[in-house]
C-alpha cells in the first residue's frame, strides 16, 4: 500500500516472532503439509496469524524488532488511530488530513482486515517505552496468489530516526518466513522521496506507476520477493 511520510536513515532489525498465542514457524510448515493444502491461503495465513485471537492484549507483542513491538488494532485504539490518520503532516502524501469519520472508518477496516486475511498495518510502539510510534504492515493485493501490499506510517516525532526501514524489515521477514507471502508491493507519491530511498534500503525494485484514486496522481510502486533458496 501507500508508504506515508517516514524515516529514512537505517538502522539492522533482528526480528523476533514471539510464540505466545501465535503458531511459530516451524509448526506453521508441518500443519501446513498435513492438512492446510485444502484451505484457500487466506484461511491458512489467519491460522498461522492470530492463532484463534485476532486482537492481543495491549502489551502483548507478537512480532518484535530491535525497538519496536507490534500488536493487532482494537475498537479502543481509535485516539492512536486518529494520532496517524488525522495528522495532516503524516498523511499529506496520501490524500489526507481525514476528518474523525473517516480514522474511524479505517480503524474499522484494519480490524477486518486482520479477521478476514491475518494482516493489518499493526501499531507499533517502542519497546522500551511502551510509546506509540505509528503503524506498519500489510493488506490484500492479490491473496489468492499470496501477494500483499506493504506500508507504514509513522508520527513526526519518530521521523529520522530509523524507525521506516526497522520495521519494514520485521515485516518482510514475518510475510516471507511465518507467512510464506510470494510477493510484497509497496507504492509512494511522486514527490514523497524518503520513501523511495527507503524502499531502496529494503531490498524493493521499481516496477511500473500507477494511479493512485485519493491523490489523483500516478505513484511509483515497486515489488519484492524473498531470496532464492
């Protein structure tokens, strides 16, 4: 999806997949060769996901980078939802500010986007503080062929500070490893530049422009897959 405005300095992320409540990897691949073959990928992927619990308690982080932790949305996030969506600086690339209506509607959708596929752009917060730094992850591309959209936003005060290429790194490893996602695309506005350097950093190659109905202008979008074995 539509990369916000962000970071762009890097900074290496070891990624950890924290087991609570989540199937690890190593299960995720045995359950999947003994009876996920006849489920459509969607079905698999919230399987592996959410492990029956689609919204984690508030501390309970089920990916962790060096920094960050992510979590899954709750109705009751809607004033962290409105900290990214309603920030005109924040979403100036992307057809906002959005009025209090619309955060809402899109808090709504990240919700039934992780019931529906397992994914969502997650909150992330630092781990240290256990403050809110923005939103990173992924939504429906093409599911059926396991191809997703990648996005992040952070807030201002998060700006430069590594925080954009740190955790679209722990959200590459966890589509390509845990979820076993074929391809990842990513878009950015035309004059949004930082995103572009960090999509370099992050391994993403530049492959057609496309329009994009909220700004009414043709964004650049880029494609990633995992390494060959």
């Amino acid at each position: 999806m539509l990369l916000a405005m962000m970071s762009v300095e890097s900074d290496a992320a070891h990624v950890t997949q924290v087991p609570v409540r989540y199937v690890t990897r190593q299960n995720f691949y045995r359950g999947y060769n003994q009876n996920f073959e006849t489920q459509s990928f969607p079905a698999r992927l919230m399987q592996n996901s959410t492990g029956g619990n689609a919204h984690p308690g508030k501390e309970d982080f089920f990916l962790k980078s060096a920094r960050l932790g992510f979590r899954c949305w709750t109705v009751e996030d809607l004033p962290l939802a409105n900290a990214i969506w309603g920030d005109s600086l924040v979403t100036r690339f992307v057809g906002g500010p959005f009025s209090a209506e619309q955060v809402q509607a899109r808090l709504a959708r990240e919700i039934a986007c992780m019931n529906d596929f397992g994914v969502q752009y997650w909150p992330i917060f630092l781990l240290s503080t256990g403050e809110h730094v923005g939103c990173a992850g992924m939504r429906t591309r093409k599911p059926d062929e396991r191809i997703f959209s990648m996005g992040f936003y952070l807030r201002p005060q998060y700006w430069g500070g590594g925080f954009g290429v740190e955790s679209g790194r722990a959200v590459i490893e966890y589509a390509f490893g845990a979820l076993g996602i074929r391809e990842l695309y990513a878009a950015h506005h035309p004059e949004n530049f930082a995103s572009g350097k960090v999509l370099a950093k992050l391994g993403f190659t530049f492959t057609h422009k496309e329009l994009y109905p909220p700004t009414g202008l043709m964004h650049t979008a880029y494609s990633l897959k995992p390494p060959a074995k």
